[in-house]
C-alpha cells in the first residue's frame, strides 16, 4: 500500500504543474501548517462545505487558479484567474457524513491562492510563487464565478508568511455559521 500511495503522490505532484483537480489538495496541505497556529485544521476531506475550520465555528473556504495550467501548456495560453464563488443550495459537514440545506456560501472566509507564474520557470509547488487574496465572504458579490481582476478590487495579495495573520483578521470580522442554521 505504501508502495502504491508514493507511486501515487509521485505521479501527481513530482512535476512543476499540478492538475486542476489535484492543485487544490496541494495548496491546502501548503498553506495547512500556517494555519494550524491559528487554530484552523482542516476539514476538507470528502464533501465537505469548506476546507478548514476552528472550535469557535468560523469556517474557511480555498479556491486555486494559476496562470499556467497543464492543458495550457502547448497552446502557450495564459489564463486570466476565475474563481467559484456560487452559493449552493446546502452543505456536506462532519467530514461530508451530514447535510445541512442551508442556502447560500458556508465559509465566511475565503483564500484565493493565484500563481502569476507562466512559462518554464513556472513550478506550482513553489510556495514562493503563490499569491494569495483573503476575502470576508460578506464581500464578495453574488456571482457564481469572481475573477481575479475583481478580487485585487476587494484586496491586496499577502504572501505564504503573511497569510495565517490576515486570515485571522479577516475571519475575526465574521460570524460563525452551525449546521442547521
């Protein structure tokens, strides 16, 4: 088993582009012991509503996007940075075993970590690359999708050191939401 997990994780993450899919998992486990501090643990696993929480019930959402993508790599494309933000019609939690139909965003702070890097100098697994915008989900519009554009409208980026302290003051602005509420 262990053989196949290092096979695995070796084949994911030992190039410089992360696939989509894959990239989200990466940026949570990076920005993870910069949280910890903070009393954020991540609660991502499954279904889950929202990536990481704490005991006082505040919740944080991450959304990833970087301007080199593995599909864009041949087509010497340059993505722009779009970012899910759709309210949904409820939310999985207690590591996506329960469901609450509770209507709209279930984080009340969300990271947008954005990597401007493109061309062969790009390295999704460099930290150092990484940027990252922390918005009060009270902030954000009621789009299903905000671009990156609209994001540097609401906030200025803070690199990996600097990104723990300005999610604590960002979430400190907000109130925590329960399931079934």
């Amino acid at each position: 088993m262990s053989e196949i997990a290092s096979r695995l994780a070796s084949r994911l993450f030992d190039g410089r582009l992360i696939e989509n899919q894959h990239r989200s998992a990466f940026i949570e486990a990076m920005i993870e012991p910069y949280l910890e501090p903070y009393g954020w643990c991540y609660a991502g696993a499954g279904w889950s509503g929202w990536d990481f929480d704490r005991k006082d019930g505040r919740r944080l959402e991450v959304k990833q996007s970087a301007a080199h993508q593995t599909w864009s790599e041949f087509r010497n494309l340059r993505t722009r940075g779009i970012f899910d933000i759709a309210a949904r019609k409820g939310y999985f939690y207690d590591g996506g075993s329960k469901w609450a139909p509770v209507p709209g965003r279930p984080a009340q702070t969300y990271v947008f970590a954005w990597n401007p890097t493109f061309g062969s100098e790009t390295d999704h697994r460099n930290p150092d690359q990484w940027e990252f915008y922390v918005v009060a989900e009270t902030s954000l519009p009621q789009h299903k999708t905000i671009g990156l554009s609209e994001i540097k409208k609401l906030t200025a980026f803070v690199k990996l050191p600097d990104l723990a302290l300005t999610v604590d003051q960002i979430a400190a602005l907000s109130l925590p939401k329960r399931a079934g509420e």
